[in-house]
C-alpha cells in the first residue's frame, strides 16, 4: 500500500546508498532512464545475493517478507477505517 513500504525513488535502504555512490562516481551512466532503471535492478540482485545468507543466519524475515508483515499489519487497520 506505499504507506509503510515506500516505492518511491529512494525507498530502498539496500539499493540507494550504492546507486548514490555510483551516481557521483559515474553521473553520465545515470542520464539515461533506462539505463537508471537497469543498474537499480542489477544492483538489487547482485545485494540480495550477498545479504540473503543474513537474513537466513539471524532467523530474520527477507526484506520481501517484512514487506509482506507490514502490509498485513496496515491492511487490518486500514479495513478497520470508517
């Protein structure tokens, strides 16, 4: 529901802090919409690889699985909602 998951520019705590870091690095790479869209989707896969065995390691739930836990949580208040 984008209201405790954002899907807006930014919302990736993963993602941003690589992408920004490149963007400064390489900013006529990031001109390109696409181009933009492409590198975030490659950046995600290559993060998720790394951090998913964590995620495994500590008990904790994926970053997709906590989206999920939230968005039940605000779905049973939001239906609740006058």
């Amino acid at each position: 529901n984008d209201v405790f998951t954002p899907s807006g520019a930014g919302a990736n705590p993963f993602i941003t802090p690589l992408i920004s870091s490149a963007n400064s690095k390489y900013p006529r790479m990031f001109i390109n919409q696409h181009q933009q869209a492409s590198f975030k989707i490659y950046a995600e896969k290559i993060i998720m690889t790394e951090v998913a065995p964590l995620f495994n390691e500590c008990a904790m739930p994926t970053p997709q699985q906590f989206q999920l836990i939230l968005e039940n949580i605000a779905n049973k208040y939001i239906q609740n909602t006058p």
